[in-house]
C-alpha cells in the first residue's frame, strides 16, 4: 500500500471511530441579507452583508459575513470591511468607492445581529457631474419570536 493511500485509510478510520455529534434542531431560526452594486462612467462599486442566527436551548449561535469590492477604469478604489463581535452582538460594515475626476459609485452594507433582531441594509449611489445622482437602498430585517 502507497503511504498516501495509508495515511487516507487511517484518517477514514479515525474520523469514523469518533464519537457522534448529533446536531441540535433551532427553536427559532433567520437568515437575512443585503447586497447592491452601483456604476457610472469608467466607475464601479459592490457591497454584501449576510447574518443568520439559530436559537436553542442551549443557547444562541450567530455567523455575519460582509464584503465589496471597487474599479476605475482611470482613478482611485478602495473597500473597506470592519466586523466588530462583542458578546451577544455581531457588526459588520462594508464601505466601497470608485472616483474618476467628479465621477463616482459608492456602495456600503450594514449588517447586525444581537440573537433576536437581524437587519441588513445596502445603500448605493452613483454620480456623472451635471447628472441627477441614482440611489437605492436595500433593507431586510427579521425579529425572531420569543421562546
């Protein structure tokens, strides 16, 4: 027998001589998410935000993720994340931008949960100097039932 194949066989045999872990089912469960794009000119911007949170006797359990990216064709981009955990509480924040001279798109996610109220919201912007901005905002919030 090659090592490899040994090795795999006594990982298999390993993981299946391991104890079971049974899941636990929620007592109250959501999921919410966020996400937008905007572009003008040479310019584009994109941000996403997701949360969800599972709620059982034992406890609660929350996951938040977040991110954007930015391009010009011929100026400046960035994206910036920040997720902040403290406690019970988790934030997530995306900022993205692409400028070309006075032309620019914007995007930015907010996402939060606290373990009973989860809101995502995206708001969007793009610009042509002389032209009427365009804006969207997108938001979805669940608030799960009391036990």
């Amino acid at each position: 027998m090659k090592p490899l194949n040994l090795i795999a066989a006594a990982s298999i045999a390993l993981l299946a001589s391991g104890s079971a872990v049974l899941a636990e089912e929620c007592n109250a469960a959501g999921t919410v998410g966020s996400a937008g794009s905007a572009s003008a000119g040479g310019t584009s911007a994109s941000s996403v935000g997701t949360a969800g949170t599972c709620r059982t006797d034992d406890g609660t359990t929350s996951s938040i993720g977040s991110g954007g990216s930015a391009a010009t064709t011929d100026g400046k981009a960035q994206s910036k994340t920040h997720v902040n955990d403290s406690g019970d509480k988790l934030k997530a924040q995306t900022k993205a931008q692409a400028v070309d001279k006075g032309t620019f798109s914007k995007s930015r996610t907010k996402t939060s949960t606290d373990g009973s109220t989860l809101d995502s919201t995206t708001r969007t912007m793009s610009h042509v100097p002389g032209e009427k901005p365009v804006k969207n905002t997108t938001n979805q919030k669940i608030i799960l039932p009391e036990q």
